[in-house]
C-alpha cells in the first residue's frame, strides 16, 4: 500500500538525525559476522540497581495503595496526576525558594513531546503568513529539534565559539552573542542545559543574557533540563536552575530511570503551561499515569533526588573520567584532537579538528576495528551555513562498561593516528 501523504505527513514520517543512524548502527549490529562490537552510541542509560531498586518500591507502595485503580483504570487530567504535580512544588519551593503554585506545571509524555508543542504552538507560519522562527542559540545541540517543527524551515540555529586549550587538548562552545538575534520573527528559543550532545553547561549568565535578549517581545525560552538537577543530576560541575518570566524549565525522568514510561514535566508561566496543555489535551489527553504515580511517591520521599546526586552522577561522572584519561594516555599529542569539557550528561563529545575524512567514513573505519559511536554531523539542525567543523565530530556515549570504554577509545586513537599519519603522506609515498 501507498498512501498519498500530505506536507506534514511527509514531514514527520523521515527519520532525523541520529534515528537514522541508528538504524545503520542496528543493522550493523545484527550482521555482526562473528564479530564483536563495543557499543558507544547507545543513548539508553544504565540500569543501576539502586535505581531499579527505587522503581520497585514504588511501584510496590502503589500496587498494595487503595488508588491503585484509580491511577490504572481511569483517565486523569490533562494536566496531569495531581500528586505528582504537588510533590513537584512542593520539592522545588523548598530547594529553590520558589513560590511554585499547581498552575505552574504540566507532565507531558516524555520532555520530547513538550518541545514539539511548542514549536509548533509559537514557531511556525502565523495568521498573517509570517514565518515564526525556532532559535537554538548554541549549536551543536540535541539533534531531536530538527523533528519537532511541523515547518522544519523554522527552525534555525547559530554556530558558537570556540574557547581551544590546545595544551591540554579541551574545547568548550560558547553562545555568540555578537550573531545570535531574537526578534519579533523569533517565536520560541530552545536549548539544553546540561548540553545533549556535548556535555556544555551554559552559564547562569549566559542563561539570563538569553532570556533578557527574549524577553521584549515576550518570546518563551526552554531550557531542556534532561540532565540536570535536582534529578537526574548528571551535571558535573556546578550549576543552578532557572526560573520566572520568560523561562520554561523542560525536565525529563528518563535518565533518572524510567525512559520506558516517558514523564516529561515543564515548569512557568502558567499561561505558556495552559498553551502547551491544550496541544496535549488534542494530541493524547494526558501523560501515561502508572508512571506519574510512582514519581510522585520517589519525588515526594526525597528517594529520588538523593539517588541522583549519590548513585545516578557519580556513575557517569567515573565514565567520564575513564574515557578522558584514556584518550589523554593513548592519542598522539600531535594530533589536533580535542575534547569538550565535561559538565554533564551521559555522553562525550570530540573534535578532531581538520579530519581528512568525514566524520561518516570515520565512523565506518571505527566500525572496522569494532567500535561503535555516533558521527556528529547529526547534532547541527538548524545550522545551515557551510562548517567544516560539522564534519570533525563525534559523539561518545559513557554507558559501556569502564573496560570498554577504555578499549574503545585505545582503538579510536589508533584509528585517528593512522587517518591522519596517511593524509600526511606524499601523493604515491
């Protein structure tokens, strides 16, 4: 069968960014031919057993809870599960100082699905045909806001700069400020903080110079809080949520523990919130409430935020440094690789600057020597202009084991040797 597709169903039935590679990467995998591989481009993340654990206490306390049937059998609020919601406020007004009311916040199937509301609610064409623009302020960014506008058009991003110590082989991005505009053609702004793929932590700083540039044409800022505290808390260096006006603060439980049950939570202005529920009210009613439930109950207990600070982040934060003294011992200090620094998140991002190859084809000669990652170029929607750095990239994934990150990245250094070593070489030599 081969059903006539409309523009927006052609649009959003592709695959982008790193779905597609995936799909090379699953294949792969299957074909395998006897042979092993290291699997660094996973984004899923660890099963930790004190996670587990928390998951199946709580789902315990809720089978034994007379509301059992209440949660399971009956639809809820668009909103969301009134429980959840009040544990939430009650948990940030107490750790930030906020004056948080049950207006202020909405669960969402997934923190994916609020960004797709959004683009579509403020970005896009508008009544009088004007083209309302989705801006990423710091490119690289999370490569699955190039799927969330029904006009991918709208969706623009600016490229950084570059802070290089070139000694000691680490890179930081930095938002231009000097290029980045917002306008009254700009309909929302989004970025993540801890930073998907790269691991970059904005400044508070650099946070409210954003939203200060936003905020005179009253321009929502999302900050995709995937990563950061108070859970899962997988920023490694110091950082402070933001909040009031203009700020949607977008938080995931995936990397907390329950990917599979998809709980997204964006906390603001309660009419930006009720723009975003309506979307949700039309598209699913509501967020899955199994899972509501028992966040509520690991939210409300202090479970939660005390296993993300004290198991969650400490994990990865070890993977990091395993995979970053590797790369220090094993590649060529010739070489002009460099690593982002690592604030956050559950993946490393490096550049190996003026590759003689593509970050694709390096990516298949590291298939070559059993290694697995994901070729950068997928993390630059929105970024139209020509950057050959777009091609130098790769990101690392921290959830293999210490071993096999330390086997994969001895192997990666010796690809990287050899690529460059033979670009050097003389025509014939």
């Amino acid at each position: 069968m081969n059903p006539a597709l409309t523009k927006f169903g052609t649009e959003m039935s592709n695959l982008t960014g790193v779905r597609a590679i995936m799909k090379d990467i699953i294949e792969t995998l299957r074909a395998g031919g006897g042979q092993e591989f290291i699997n660094l481009s996973a984004g899923n993340p660890v099963i930790l057993p004190e996670v587990e654990q928390l998951w199946r206490d709580c789902t315990a306390e809720l089978l034994a809870s007379q509301e059992y049937g209440e949660v399971v059998c009956r639809y809820g609020s668009s909103q969301g599960y009134q429980p959840l919601i009040e544990a939430i406020v009650k948990d940030f007004n107490q750790r930030y100082g906020l004056n948080l009311s049950d207006r202020n916040v909405l669960i969402t199937p997934g923190s994916q699905s609020i960004y797709f509301y959004a683009a579509n609610a403020f970005g896009g064409y508008d009544k009088q045909g004007n083209l309302k623009q989705v801006v990423l302020p710091l490119s690289p960014e999370y490569t699955g806001y190039g799927g969330v506008s029904l006009t991918p058009e709208s969706v623009i991003a600016y490229k950084p700069t570059l802070e290089v110590d070139e000694a000691a082989h680490r890179f930081k991005y930095r938002p231009d400020f000097s290029q980045l505009k917002l306008t009254t053609n700009t309909g929302c702004v989004i970025f993540s903080r801890p930073c998907n793929p790269t691991g970059n932590v904005l400044t508070d700083e650099e946070v409210q110079k954003i939203a200060d540039l936003a905020a005179p044409d009253d321009i929502p800022v999302l900050i995709d809080s995937a990563y950061a505290p108070p859970f899962p808390a997988l920023n490694f260096t110091e950082m402070t949520p933001s909040f009031g006006g203009n700020l949607l603060h977008c938080m995931s439980l995936s990397k907390a523990g329950l990917p599979g049950e998809r709980i997204g939570v964006a906390i603001g202005d309660p009419k930006l919130v009720g723009i975003l529920e309506s979307f949700q009210t039309n598209l699913c009613i509501h967020s899955p409430r199994y899972g509501q439930a028992i966040a509520a109950r690991a939210i409300a207990s202090g479970a939660l935020a005390d296993i993300a600070e004290n198991v969650i982040r400490p994990h990865y934060q070890q993977k990091f440094k395993v995979l970053e003294d590797t790369l220090d011992q094993f590649m060529s200090k010739d070489l002009p690789w460099f690593l982002h620094r690592g604030e956050g998140a559950i993946f490393a991002w490096l550049w190996l600057k003026d590759l003689p190859i593509t970050d694709w084809e390096f990516y298949q000669q590291l298939k070559q020597v059993g290694i697995i990652v994901v070729p950068g170029s997928s993390f630059f929607p929105g970024l139209r202009e020509d950057w050959p750095h777009k091609a130098e990239c790769i990101r690392i994934s921290l959830t293999a084991s210490d071993e096999e990150i330390a086997i994969g990245m001895q192997r990666l250094a010796g690809v990287a040797e050899q690529v460059y070593r033979q670009a050097a070489l003389p025509v014939g030599g």
